[in-house]
C-alpha cells in the first residue's frame, strides 16, 4: 500500500498589533465546505527529541468567554478520551473525566453529556 499524506493548514488573520482576528482551517479532503473557520485553537505537538511539547494556543479578540470555558472543558474532556485510547488506562482517564466534571462545576458551565 503507497504512502499517503494529508494536509492540513491553519490561517491566521492578525489586526495591526498582532493580534487574530481570524483563524480558518482547511484539512484538504474534507467531505464539507473546503475552509472552516473557528474562534480559537489549540494545538500540540510533541518533540521526541527534546521529550518537550510544543504548543501553539490562539483565540480570536472576539471569542467570548463563556465559548472559551467551554471550549476548555470539552477539550480537556476529549484528552482523557484520547488518554484512554493511547495508553488503555482507564482508571487515569476516568480521574481525568471526574477532573472535568469539577472544572465544568467551578467554571458554572453544563458538561455535554456523551453522545
């Protein structure tokens, strides 16, 4: 089987003081609308070669804040599922999740509930 690559890019918009106005994102093959565009991102990569993790974390000036806690717990929400799925510790991720439910409670936001 050939080797495949995908793509997938990110765009920034910045105003005069650097700061993002917008982010789109395209992944290339995507079935829907080839560009999307969201308010803020986090993004992480990890280094092997230093055992560092870079990260790049962007928001749009116009992200409100209620969007942003809530963004925060359902990513975090989704690192204990990816947790789970890399490692197979599902005692750790299930702390994990019982640490999003208290995040959800102090940030006074709903947790999603599972699908």
């Amino acid at each position: 089987m050939p080797n495949t690559k995908k793509n997938v890019s990110v765009t920034v918009e910045l105003d005069e003081n650097n700061v993002p106005e917008s982010i789109s994102w395209d992944a290339g093959d995507a079935t829907e609308m080839s560009s999307k565009t969201c308010r803020a991102l986090i993004l992480a990569l990890w280094d092997h070669h230093s055992k560092d993790t870079l990260r790049l974390d962007l928001w749009t000036k116009n992200m409100p804040v209620d969007e942003m806690k809530i963004f925060f717990h359902e990513t975090l929400s989704t690192m204990a599922d990816t947790l789970e799925r890399s490692i197979g510790d599902e005692r750790i991720a299930g702390d994990m999740r019982d640490f999003c439910d208290h995040f959800a409670e102090k940030m006074e936001i709903a947790p999603r509930k599972p699908e």
